[in-house]
C-alpha cells in the first residue's frame, strides 16, 4: 500500500495545483491581452438561438473609446455597487437567497464582476456549480485586474442584440455614431436590453424598455457623473 500511496498524493497535489493555476494564469493574461474569443459567444456560435444571424457583428475598442455615459448607465443599471465592491455583493446574494427560499420570484444577484466572469469563462445555464466558479474566478478576476479592466471587457462582450457584441457595433448598429460619441438617452437605452437582448430591442423600443430607458437615466442623475470611475 506504501509503495502506491505517495504517487498518489503527489499527482493529487499536483492535480490541485493545475486547477489553481490554469485559471489563474488565464486570468491573469487577460490583464493584458484582449479576448479574441469567448464562452457566450463559442456557445451561440455552436447552438443558435432561432434568431441567431448568419453574421455576426463586433469590434474591440478601448475603454476610452467609450462614452463616460455607457459605463455609468451599465453601472446604474447592472451594478450599482462595482466601484466599491471585491467581485461579489454580499447584501444582494442574501437578500436573493431569502427571496428565492421564500418561494419568490428568483431573482439573481450577480456583480457586472461576475457576469463578464459568466461571459468570458462558463456556460449560461442556471446551478451552484456554475455560480460557485463564476464566484471564484470574480474575486480573482478582481485580484488580478482593476475595475476599469473589467468594465472594459464587460462592454466589449455582452450581447446586446442577437449577434451583436459589444458596445461599438451596438452603437454602429442602431445609432451610427461610435461608441464614444452615444448620449446619456441612448447608453440608458442600450443598457435596458442587457437583462435580455432577445426579447428586448433596442432597435424598436416597446414601453417597457422606454420605462426602463427612463428608470437607468434617473439612476445615472442620482449616482453623479462623478461616481465613476471611482476614485
């Protein structure tokens, strides 16, 4: 039993040591490297939806690039709490888990840290598995990167209609103007669309997303156009 026991224990350790770093080193690269491919996009690739284009739209730009107002209304609108926070809002997973345990409706709790984590990394569907790695990699993600960084890929890679990923062809695409040229109306606008860009458009607006359009620009009126970024 000797003979066998510490091969063992050396391939677990360094088994254990391989889950660690593999995805520390990847997130550390992108630190510095722009994604040229990721998970939500390879899945609607592999498995379209119904809606799905033959061709997809996007372009990388950088976070300059962007409008000041198009950061803060995703922040307004997804994340009201990222300046602050280290990848996770604690308040708002216990106040989720209350809610969903009560027999509510369920409701999410996830940090625009947490969601570019989802989009970069791992696959859409809903389980403790998924949501207890998209953790992780959000607190390392925000070890390794700063928040900047992370609004940054966030806007580059979210889906804001069926495909069309990231803010510059989304701006292209239903205002054509540059990313960096978009209103306070028209970020609050696009921002709308991201809880589900399939059912919602921002190409033809329909009262609900009007309602929200108005709702994000309040909120960017209340947080200030100092809020971000953070200082």
């Amino acid at each position: 039993m000797s003979v066998f026991r510490f091969p063992v224990r050396r391939w677990l350790w360094r088994l254990l040591l391989a889950l660690f770093l593999i995805p520390f080193l990847g997130v550390l690269m992108l630190r510095f490297v722009d994604p040229v491919v990721w998970m939500w996009q390879l899945q609607r690739e592999l498995n379209p939806p119904a809606s799905y284009p033959a061709e997809t739209q996007h372009h990388w730009v950088s976070l300059t690039e962007i409008s000041p107002a198009m950061q803060l209304a995703v922040i307004a609108s997804e994340d009201q709490t990222f300046p602050q926070h280290w990848g996770l809002d604690i308040d708002s997973i216990y106040a989720a888990i209350s809610s969903n345990q009560r027999g509510g409706a369920v409701r999410g709790a996830s940090t625009l840290t947490q969601q570019t984590a989802k989009n970069l990394f791992l696959w859409p569907a809903r389980s403790y598995l998924r949501k207890g790695l998209e953790a992780g990699l959000a607190v390392l993600m925000e070890l390794l990167w700063n928040k900047p960084r992370i609004l940054e890929i966030y806007l580059n890679i979210v889906e804001f209609g069926p495909g069309i990923y990231g803010v510059e062809a989304a701006s292209q695409a239903y205002f054509h103007k540059p990313a960096k040229q978009l209103t306070a109306t028209e970020a609050a606008r696009l921002a709308a669309v991201l809880p589900n860009p399939y059912r919602l458009s921002a190409a033809a607006p329909s009262d609900y997303v009007w309602q929200r359009t108005q709702w994000i620009q309040n909120q960017m009126r209340l947080l200030g156009p100092n809020y971000w970024p953070a200082s």
